[in-house]
C-alpha cells in the first residue's frame, strides 16, 4: 500500500484547516458568515429571555390564584368555625333555661354561652395574619406553655399512633398466635 492511499485505494486528502471558532459561533460557520449566526445567536437569546419572562409572569399568576384560593379556602373555614361556635353558645344557653330554678347554675350557663358567643364574634373579625401574629405573641411570652403544650401534645399522639397501630386481639388466646405458622 502506498502512503498516500487509503486501504480502499482512495486517495488520501490532506486535512483542512477549519477557522477558528469565536464564542459567537455556535456551529462553526465560515467567517465570512459569523456576523449572520451571532445576530441568530442573539435573537434566539431575546426569544429565550422572552419566555423566561413570560413563564415568570405566569408563574406569579398561579402564585396569586393559589394564595387567593387558599384565603378563601381558610375565610369559610373560619366562618365554619365561628358558627359553630355561635352554635355552641345557643346551646349551651338553652341548657341554662332548663335550669330556672337554680339561679346559681343558670348564671353559670349564661356566663359560659356569653364567652363563647364573644369568641365567635372575634373569630369572625379577625384574619388569619391577626391569628398567627397572636401565637406568635403567646410563645414569645410563655415559651415554656408552648414546650409544655407540645409535649403533651406529642404524648398524645404518640399514644393514638401506638393503639392505633396494634394488630385486633385473636378471640383464642394470645394476639402473637395469629402470626405463627
């Protein structure tokens, strides 16, 4: 085989030179053609940037349509809740008028059904940011209340889960029967 033939017999053809290639020119162009592809290359940056800027926008859209749905969402629990309340308070008078004989426990009733009916009252008035600046408040105050509350809390749960979670008593003997073979 001669040097400069390729094992097929082809000639072999001595390698070109490519120009080199600038940041701009993405696909390798010729020179001459490179202004061409960098004003390519900068209109599909302008069209890349425009619908970054659009899905942003878009985004901030749903943002806001989430944020409005969940305030509507909590607006009417928490009318829910205030009615109940309201509810609660009626009730609880009512029992009281059961009662006219003994004042004593009538006024009891009473006192109860008229603290229930102001909570109502402000729980209708207040936002959720009033509710959540006031827990904040009350930990701020009382941070060993709140260590205590959620400790008890945690027991609670935990012993829920634990009851919760244990396999139904076999009617013949032991629950560990069921398992074995």
């Amino acid at each position: 085989m001669a040097g400069n033939e390729l094992p097929h017999g082809a000639p072999h053809e001595p390698p070109h030179e490519s120009p080199r290639e600038t940041p701009g020119d993405a696909l390798g162009a010729t020179p001459h053609a490179g202004a061409d592809e960098r004003a390519q290359w900068r209109g599909l940056q302008g069209d890349v940037e425009g619908l970054a800027d659009v899905a942003a926008e878009r985004g901030r859209g749903l943002l806001d349509a989430a944020r409005l749905q969940a305030q509507t969402y909590v607006e009417q629990r928490k009318s829910d809740a205030a009615q109940s309340v309201h509810d609660l308070a009626q009730t609880i008078r009512n029992s009281g008028r059961d009662l006219g004989d003994k004042p004593n426990v009538r006024a009891f009733f009473d006192s109860a059904a008229d603290g229930l009916e102001q909570l109502g009252t402000s729980i209708e008035r207040r936002s959720l940011g009033d509710f959540y600046s006031e827990a904040e408040s009350f930990a701020r105050r009382a941070p060993v209340a709140v260590a205590v509350g959620t400790f008890v809390a945690g027991l609670i749960a935990a012993r829920f889960i634990k009851s919760s979670s244990l396999p139904p008593e076999a009617p013949d003997g032991d629950a560990r029967d069921s398992f074995r073979a």
